[in-house]
C-alpha cells in the first residue's frame, strides 16, 4: 500500500500493540476527526484481536456488540498491514458508507496512503449500450418511463462513475433502470460496441488495482461460483478477506449457488428477442411467433399455480398434472426459440446474445427438472404475477472450505450476531469453519439502566387464531406509554397485515406499514414524525439505525422460528435426521435466536437512547429452550409489571 505505514512495524511484527491504543486514545487520530470521540476498550480490543490475526495468518471469528465500533476496528488493522484486503458487506448501504464515510475519514486521521475501490453487482452500474437500445426501441412505453428515460440520459452525459445510487430521483426498482442496466443473461462481454467505455468493466479494472476493495456477499460468492466453474475470478487475490455482517453470508452463498429459473427471465429473453427482431431481422417472422408463444406459455405456466402466491416442494408440481403439462409446454416453446435464435444469430450480436440465453436456459432448466441426485432442494415459488424454480444446495460447508482454501488468505468474519448463548458452533458449521480464533465483545452500552425488557402475564399460545388481536390488547398500553415511537415486527405478513387492520382504529399515533411505501421513504417518514408506530417484517429486523427518541420502544409477536413447511428448510432438516442429528437444537433454535438478536439490536443504538422491548412469546419461560434465548439477549432489567413500564417512559420525560 504505499510507503510504510508509521505505525505497521510496532503494530503487526513486532508484537507491540501500544500503536493501536495510541490511534484510539482520547488524544489518538480519531478524536481529532471525531466530534466527541471516546474510547471504547471493547474497540481496541477487538482492533488488537484483528491486528494478531492478519500477523499470526489466523482465521478470526469476532462479535461485537452494538456500538462497539467494529467497523473501525477492523479497518484500522487491516489498512496498517498493508495487505491486500477483500471486504465483504451485507449490503449495499453498509458499502457506500464504508466506502464514502468511514475510509475517507481513516485516511485522513492516519495520515496513511493506499488506494481503495467500490465494487457493486453488474445491475448497479449505467450500461450504455442498453440505454442507447433504450432509446432506439420506442415501443410502449408510459409517459413515466420515458421521463425516467431522458432523465437517466441526461445523467448519462455528466456521471464518471455510472453508479445509479448516484441518481436517488429514480427509484431502484423503476423499470427505467431494468431497460438501461444489464444482467448477466443480456450482456454482450467483449463484444459489446461500448465495452472500452463500460462503467462496470472500468469499476472491476479498479477493483483488481487498488490496496483495499470494498463489495459485497453477493459477489463474494459470485467470484466462488466463477472459481468453481473454472472461469476464473471476479475479484483480485486478497491477503485478507474480512466479511461484515456474516451471519448473512451462508444463506446468501446458499441462494447464490443454485440455479434459479424464473418467469421474468423468461419473459425478458422473448421481449429482448422481439426488439432484435424489428431491428434486424424482420425477414424471420417465425422467430417473433417463437418468442411470443414463449411468453404466453409462460403466462399461463404461472396461472397453472392459481392465484395465491406461495412456496413449496418439487413435489407439489409432480403431483400436479396441469402444471406438469404447461411447464413441458414451456420447456417445448422454449426450445423452439433456441433453434431459431441460432439461426438468426450470425445477423448480430444481440441475436447472438440472445441464442446464448436461450441456450443457458434450457440448459439450466433441464438440469432443475432432471435433477433427482439428493444433494440438492428443488422447490418453487410463486408471486402475483411471477414464478421462480429453484435447485438449492443441500449443504455449503465443505465447498465453502474448499473455496476459502483457494484464497489462501486470513479470514475475519464479524457481527453482533454470531454465538448462541456465547457459542458459535452454529456459524462456525454453517460455513465449515474449523481451526478459528474466536472472540466476542459486549456492547458497550448500560443496558440495565437504558433498557427495560417487559415480558406480560397471560400471553396466548402462539398457534392461538387469535393470537395477534389478543396480544394487540397486551401492546396498546405500552404503545401509549411510550407515545408511539415503536417498531412493532412480526415474523409474517399474514401477521403484520392482520395488526395493521385492528391498529388502523385503535392507534392514537401515526401508523406506517411495511409495504405501502419503500422501506427508506418509510424510515424517513418514521424519523420525521417522532411519534410513529412502525410496522415491519423481515426487512425492518436488521440492517436498519434510528438514534433518538424517535424509536424508543421494539415490540416482537414471537420467536422468530422460520416456518417448517418452508421447501429449503424442511429439505435440511429431514437430511439431519437421518444422519441422526437433532435438527431443531442443531439448527433452528441457533437460527431463531440469530434472528432475535437481531430484532433486538434495533433498540438501543446510541449512548444516549433509552428503550423498552416487548417479546409477546410465551415460550420465553413457558419452554425448556426459552432459557437459550434469555442467555442471548443484553442484560436489560426485566418486568412482568405494565407500570414498571409507564414508570421508565415517565422517568425519561422528566429527566
């Protein structure tokens, strides 16, 4: 990275770590960039824990509570190494504020030169060939559209990076940006007119060349999926891999590994088929039949399914004739437009192209349908109008060792998530992580006196029909005492959606639900009302930071047990038990109180915040496991009391 780091040798060779304690001192580096900075022995605990890893080339698993600052205390060891380091996120937003706020900032405080980069997925970058394709295939667009069009087009003229985070006008999901960025299926590589200008190829020129490179766990694991098919790698050779948020990381790599047909590629390969066609190759009218028929097959493959939208096993569509017959249908049609594109492919790239998808789909497609090797779960899932067929591997540990064998770097997988009652087995074998240096840190925040955990008498069964209009009656005075300012999640939408009807007339306070809005327009809205009640699934249990008064209570329906019918899970838990394993002790309950934690970790996220949760579960105490969770959570005082929680919201507004 440079020249030598002042503080490289006495921080990793030598042994020393009092360089360390020196950058985050009262008087350090970061308090003189820090606006009211301060200590946190946990951070430079942890920042010594990471320097003695990348040293000793030891694989490091370390849990930092909220608040710890990991983010620095993993950064600062890495760039003073001055190694080549690979760092993974869990989103994109936890990317762009690395790579915006937090390494600007070290540079500046260490005074340290090295050269970083930011690397998104391809569907993140202004493809210029399609927005130019965009403009020349004026059929059926609405006036919205062709707006975000010119917009994205004026925009075009000016960006350097071609990043569409760059344009927050127009939202990630307009269909503006599917017409003018591309995918893996309609990208022409090398062949593509613009290629020398390509703003993705330009991000990944940077990303081989620069000291520290920030991405994300999707194209982590695209990069393994390159690797094992022998295409290569996507990312350059990295001396350390530091992967944030990583008790994301394995389902991420599960869903990634797969194969995924879904209707929408589909039906995007016979729209892209027709716009070749009326460009040029009008003189093969059987090509247009082709992918029109594709696309109305496909539309009646989805109506197959009925109208609900749903998840299940492979079996539900064997043992269903009609589906079985209109997805040989597909199958049919769909090659039938791959003997014509092959034809029409020597006219153009993009009919070339478009053969190649053609192609790669039937294939892929085959192999989901054929597959019957029991190393892998077949199961579908449908949406309003879409479907997705998937073929998910059954187990990624061992390919995941194999794959961080090859990287022959120093591992650091961090979160505030990672151990079950301080154990982390459950991560360590979701990944095949063996040999590994585990540590964890406790949030530094006063839980006890800025928290109370209020857990009621007389909660129902959790299966009870009633379940949510009953513990709606327990949450209403608690939402009163804390004048709105709530998250209240739910492990379904069944479940959000059923509370948000019974609070719509209940709720003396603004209601916002998941849903009506984009997840960030409604975080904005929530921070701005100050007295909100928030209604939110999955989405809203993690990854999300309101400080302030403005969330000062979390309320939760149950534990968050993922659903036992689901295909995936069900799939893995029938594997472990024939392998005479306890799946629900080996794999949900860890999986559950992960998530929990997670929940949890939404209400107390500054020194200042105060908080109650509420856990609307009877299982807490009621079953033998219960316990687990308890041991998981942060040691907040505990109430059974609803005055105890009026006498906490009343202290906090006459301090």
């Amino acid at each position: 990275m440079g020249k030598k780091s002042q503080y490289s040798n006495s921080v990793l060779f030598s042994g020393s770590m009092i360089s360390l304690e020196i950058i985050f001192s009262t008087d350090g580096a970061l308090s003189k960039m820090i606006p009211g900075y301060q200590p946190r022995s946990a951070q430079i605990e942890m920042a010594q824990t990471v320097a003695s890893a990348i040293d000793g080339q030891q694989n490091l698993i370390a849990e930092a509570g909220t608040g710890t600052g990991k983010t620095f205390a993993y950064l600062i060891p890495a760039i003073l190494s001055e190694k080549k380091v690979i760092i993974s996120t869990g989103t994109k937003n936890l990317q762009d504020q690395l790579f915006n706020n937090d390494l600007p900032l070290i540079r500046k405080a260490l005074k340290v030169p090295f050269t970083a980069a930011l690397l998104k997925g391809r569907s993140n970058y202004l493809c210029k060939y399609r927005l130019k394709d965009a403009f020349d295939y004026i059929r059926g667009y609405s006036k919205e559209e062709a707006i975000a069009l010119a917009k994205i087009n004026t925009w075009a003229q000016a960006t350097r990076i071609g990043d569409i985070a760059e344009m927050p006008d127009i939202a990630e999901g307009d269909p503006a940006w599917q017409r003018t960025t591309s995918t893996v299926d309609n990208c022409l590589g090398q062949e593509c007119p613009n290629y020398d200008d390509c703003f993705l190829v330009k991000a990944r020129r940077r990303a081989q060349e620069c000291d520290l490179l920030v991405i994300n766990h999707h194209l982590l694991c695209a990069d393994w999926s390159i690797k094992e098919s022998g295409f290569g790698e996507l990312l350059p050779a990295a001396e350390i891999v530091i992967v944030d948020e990583a008790h994301q990381l394995a389902d991420t790599a599960s869903n990634f590994l797969g194969i995924t047909i879904s209707s929408k590629r589909l039906t995007d390969l016979a729209n892209d088929t027709r716009q070749e066609y009326f460009k040029d190759a009008t003189d093969m009218p059987a090509l247009r039949s082709a992918s029109e028929d594709l696309e109305n097959d496909v539309k009646e493959l989805r109506l197959a399914f009925g109208v609900d939208a749903k998840r299940g096993e492979w079996q539900d569509i064997i043992n269903n004739p009609k589906i079985i017959n209109r997805l040989d249908k597909v199958k049919t049609q769909l090659q039938s437009l791959t003997d014509q594109l092959e034809l029409a492919s020597v006219k153009t790239k993009g009919l070339e192209s478009c053969f190649k998808r053609a192609d790669d789909l039937l294939q892929q497609l085959t192999i989901i349908l054929d597959d019957n090797s029991g190393n892998w779960i077949r199961w579908y899932e449908t949406y309003k109008k879409t479907f997705t067929f998937s073929r998910t591997p059954l187990d990624i540990a061992s390919d995941f060792r194999h794959f961080m064998q090859q990287y022959q770097a120093t591992w650091i997988f961090t979160s505030a998530t990672l151990s079950v009652a301080h154990n982390f087995d459950h991560f360590a074998n979701s990944l095949g992580l063996t040999n590994t240096c585990n540590k964890s840190w406790d949030s530094p925040f006063d839980y006890p006196n800025q928290s109370l955990f209020y857990h009621p008498k007389g909660l129902p069964q959790p299966n009870s029909p009633n379940f949510i209009p009953d513990i709606i009656e327990f949450a209403l005075p608690v939402l009163q005492a804390s004048r709105g300012r709530a998250f209240f999640l739910f492990t379904s939408h069944r479940a959000l959606k059923q509370a948000a009807e019974i609070l719509e007339y209940q709720l003396d306070y603004p209601l916002l639900i998941q849903g009506s809005y984009p997840k960030m327009q409604l975080l904005e809205q929530f921070k701005k009302l100050g007295n909100a009640v928030l209604l939110g699934t999955s989405s809203f249990w993690e990854g999300i930071d309101v400080r302030g008064e403005a969330l000062s209570c979390v309320i939760i329906d149950k534990l968050p047990f993922a659903s036992p019918g689901d295909p995936v899970l069900k799939a893995r838990l029938d594997a472990m038990t024939q392998q005479g394993r306890n799946p629900f002790f080996e794999h949900q309950l860890p999986a559950a109180i992960t998530a929990l934690r997670q929940g949890i970790g939404r209400l107390i996220r500054d020194v200042n915040d105060r908080g109650v949760l509420m856990i609307c579960d009877r299982r807490l105490l009621k079953n033998s496991y219960g316990q687990l969770f308890l041991d998981s959570v942060p040691a907040m005082k505990r109430t059974r009391d609803i005055d105890d929680v009026r006498d906490f919201f009343q202290s906090q507004t006459t301090e």
